[in-house]
C-alpha cells in the first residue's frame, strides 16, 4: 500500500477522475488500509473504487 501511495505521489494526478484499485490480496491486504494509505491523496475530485477478486470491479462509463 505504501508503495502504491509513493507511485501516485509521483504522478500527475490533476486530470485523473477515477482510480480503480485492483489486485487486492484477500490473504495479505484489506480495503481498509488501502483507503488508509491512498484516499488522503485522491481529494474529493477524484472517485476511488477498489476491484477484488470475488466481485471485480463496478461498471463505469469512459468518456
């Protein structure tokens, strides 16, 4: 998760809307700590949702 924070702390991130989060362990991770780590950093105009592995990921429109 702290890798993953780093990462997006070195990228632009002003044109990013959405950011899906994928790959979750469900043996080594939780969503709680991947929110922890990561949405103080999206702000309130980016949406972060988060792909597992039972249920993948929402259905989302790409403009």
């Amino acid at each position: 998760n702290r890798q993953a924070a780093d990462l997006l702390l070195a990228l632009d991130l002003s044109r990013l809307k959405t950011l899906v989060i994928g790959h979750i362990s469900a043996k080594n991770n939780d969503v709680s700590l991947i929110k922890a780590a990561i949405e103080p950093l999206c702000g309130e105009d980016i949406v972060l949702s988060f792909a597992d592995q039972e249920s993948g990921s929402p259905w989302m429109e790409i403009k």
